[in-house]
C-alpha cells in the first residue's frame, strides 16, 4: 500500500513538473518574440513614405493597423532629412544612438533645429508640424498607437508620390 502511494505520487510530481516545464518553455519561446538585441532586430527598408537610405524595423504591432500600440525603430544615415509633415496621432520618440535635429514648422530651416543626443526623449502631439535631420548614423524609436500615418506639409515632399 505504501508503495502504491509512493508510486502514485512519484507520477503525479512528475506529471506536475512536466506541466512546469511546458509551460518554461511555452514562455521561453513566446519571449524570444517580444525580447530583442541590438544583433537581432529586423531591419530592412524604410517604407516609402520616407526617402531611400534609411532602414527601418517593427518591434511590436502594427503600425499600419488600425488600431493598437506599435513601437518602431528608424534608422538614419549622417545627413539623411524628412521634410516638414504632421501625424493625426501623438508620436513618442526615443534617440537610442547619434543626434536627431528636431524643427517645427512648415519649411525646412537646419538653423531653427533643436538636437537631441542618444537617451533623449520627446512627444509630438496631433498636428504638429515638424522636420528632422540625423547628424551621424543616428537611430530613433518611435512609438504610438496605429496606425502611424505621415501626411507632408508639401505634398511633393512625399517620396511615396514620385515615380
């Protein structure tokens, strides 16, 4: 008898510890999709709606759904400028690396831009009406709710409208 229930719990510690396991590596393999090096981000192109030359990643979301939080990464090379433009949604963004040059307004003027240097922060609020410029490769995260939408205050400055 004694040896029944030692066998009987033997399996059922098992069968718990089994349970534990599954569920280790269930979340092992969910993390590996939320969790990212520097190494393993996915770059590739930047969407059109921003000239060629820079590389951008999705980190979480989709920026293009409608709706739900997204976070994204660009990445921009020394000298690399989005002309003046506007977003209908709040946009959040980090400098991870280099500087990013931050004007307001509706034309491009580098003499009225603001640099901010890697860890810096700021938000942009609906309708405000900016322009950027990396000074060095500089990389940047934004993050929002979708979908992200670029609307540019001069509409021949959208690279997406050329052929």
């Amino acid at each position: 008898m004694k040896r029944n229930l030692l066998l009987a719990l033997a399996v059922v510690g098992f069968l718990a510890g089994a349970g534990e396991f599954s569920t280790l590596i269930t979340q092992a393999h969910l993390h590996e999709n939320s969790a990212l090096t520097p190494d393993n981000i996915p770059w590739g192109p930047a969407p059109p709606v921003v000239r060629p030359g820079a590389q951008f990643a999705v980190l979480e979301g989709d920026p293009t759904g409608s709706s739900g939080d997204y976070t994204i990464r660009l990445k921009m090379p020394d000298g690399f400028r989005i002309s003046p433009h506007w977003h209908p949604k709040r946009e959040n963004v980090t400098i991870i690396s280099g500087t990013l040059k931050v004007g307001m307004g509706d034309e491009f003027d580098a003499n009225k831009t603001k640099a901010f240097v890697a860890g810096s922060f700021a938000y942009l609020d609906p309708d405000m009406h900016h322009y950027v410029m990396a000074v060095g490769e500089t990389i940047v995260q934004v993050h929002g709710q979708a979908p992200l939408q670029f609307n540019y205050v001069n509409p021949e400055d959208d690279p997406s409208h050329k052929k």
